[in-house]
C-alpha cells in the first residue's frame, strides 16, 4: 500500500483526505515516481473545490489532489527511453500529484530530470508555475527596455515572472500588499498597492509610461494598463477566462515554449532566479497546506513533502 490524498466531493480543504490506497505500477510506456514533494498551486484548490472548473481540465470525483511533483524514478515500463530507475525528476500530474507514487507517461506528461543542484522542494515548485510565467511574458512579447506591470507580483507565478522580466532586461512595477513590498525589491520589482486607484499610483512611478503588463491575479492590473495606455495585445492574463476585458491576452502554462521550464531550472541552479518557499508541510498536513494557499496572501510557494 502507498499513500495519495484523494476528495470525493467538491469543497474547501476539509474535503481532502489522505488515504491508503493499492500501489500503481509503471505499465508499458510509463514510469513510477516516488514523490519527494509536490508544490502546490492556486489551480489545485480552485479544481477540487469548484466543479465547473474541474470539468474543463476532465477531471470528476473521485479524484487525487495537486499537479506539481519531484522525486525519483523507481519502475521504468517497457518502450520508455531517456529515463531510468533512480533518475531525479521532476514534472506534472494533474490531479494526482500528492501521492507516495505517481505514475505518468513521459510522451504525454511533463516530466524532465531534475539538474544536479537543484532540490526536490524547489523542482516541486516549477511546472505550473514556471510554464505560466513564461508563457505570460511571451504572450506579451516582453524585451529589454520595457516598463511591465505584473499583477500579483508575490504569489507563485508572478515571482518567476518578476525574476524573468528583469532579467530580460526590464523594469517591473509589480502590485501587492504593503505587507510584501520588501520581499518585491528583493526580487529587483518596485512595489505599488493593489486596488482602486491602481492606475494614478502606477502613473506617479513610471511617469514616462507603462509598455507591457502581464495580470497574473484577475483583472484589475490589465484594466489599470488599458487605463494608462497600454495597447491590449501587449497585455496579458491568467486569470480572467477566455475573455478578458478591452482584448487583452489570455494565456497559460500550456503555452509555454518548449523547453521554458528546464531553462528556469538551470537559471535556479546558477543563482539567476531564486522560487521563495513560503511554507513547507509534511503530507499529513495537507488541509494546512492548502488553507494558506487559499488564502492568496503567499509570498511565493507552498510545498508538501513525502519522505
């Protein structure tokens, strides 16, 4: 027997249960990790809580729980090349990935092997979130030069975003709480308060104007970019649905360039890019974990770990 945290009904974190369950096995074309740790995301608790939204990612209760992981491979199915038993990794398991052993199929799932220096804590953190923040600045086209506004500046996306904007040689004026203006001006962002009157006070820091915003929250940041001038298709969200306000662009980590991730992993390794990790619990405390997610008063990632 193993152990994976599963919910058989829709709701808060009170829903979710970790269990004993029948070890999977690696069948033909697939391979078994045993997880090290899985970072949780926004879109973890969004899906096992609210239906609707689980529908559109095909996803029905009974269900497992989370979508990042790290850990190592200990079954390799037959016709699987490139990965073998004892193989670091880390990747993606929508739906399953708060559990002793994940099995995924590396032809379909993300799954890449985690580069010496990196640890499972932080690998755990990198497949939404990385894939996200890549592909919302691409879809703005973002370059040296640009002044960015990035809404929701602190959570687990938009540190990555942060990180990567000024190193392609950005400015950032990134939107928070008060309380996280510091954590923000360590990452190289200038912090402004969210809420009304977003747009005047973006306006008095960057006088000379915004190029490019990228919402990684709702709608507030796109709206406070329209607002300043900003063209739409130099603005992108995450968040707002398939229709965003004034044509923006909505995006997601499905997006993402092939190879996005791995070159955010290699960045971590050489001291480029630093993933906060807000909070570290053990799998036993999975309704902890995912209650301060819910809160959305993070300062970067939320980890559980599997030893």
């Amino acid at each position: 027997m193993s152990r994976a945290v599963l919910y058989e009904a829709f709701g808060g974190p009170e829903v979710l249960e970790l269990r004993d369950v029948p070890e999977p096995h690696a069948g033909p074309g697939e391979v078994r990790v045993r997880v090290a740790a899985a970072g949780l995301n926004p879109m973890d608790w969004i899906i096992s809580s609210q239906p609707q939204v689980a529908a559109q990612f095909g996803i029905i209760v009974p269900s497992g729980f989370g979508s990042d992981l790290a850990g190592a491979v200990d079954e390799v199915g037959d016709g699987v090349t490139g990965f073998a038993v004892g193989d670091r990794v880390y990747g993606g398991a929508l739906g399953r990935a708060v559990a002793d052993l994940v099995v995924l199929r590396p032809s379909v799932d993300s799954l890449w092997h985690t580069p010496e220096g990196l640890d499972d804590e932080v690998a755990a953190t990198l497949a939404v979130a990385g894939a996200t923040a890549s592909a919302a600045l691409a879809a703005i086209g973002l370059r040296s030069g640009d002044t960015v506004l990035v809404g929701g500046a602190a959570g687990g996306v938009g540190v990555l975003a942060t990180q990567l904007a000024t190193l392609a040689g950005a400015t950032v004026i990134g939107t928070a709480s008060e309380g996280t203006f510091e954590f923000l001006r360590r990452l190289g962002a200038e912090p402004v308060a969210h809420g009304p009157g977003l747009a005047d006070r973006v306006r008095a820091l960057a006088p000379a104007g915004v190029s490019a915003a990228t919402d990684l929250f709702g709608t507030e940041t796109a709206e406070a970019a329209l607002t300043l001038g900003v063209a739409p298709e130099r603005i992108s969200t995450i968040a707002a649905g398939p229709n965003p306000p004034g044509g923006v662009r909505p995006t997601g980590g499905s997006e993402a360039a092939p190879g996005a991730v791995e070159r955010i992993a290699d960045a971590i390794v050489a001291g480029r890019i630093s993933v906060p990790v807000a909070g570290s619990f053990p799998l036993e405390q999975i309704r902890e974990a995912v209650t301060l997610q819910a809160g959305r008063r993070v300062h970067g990632k939320i980890v559980v770990t599997l030893r």
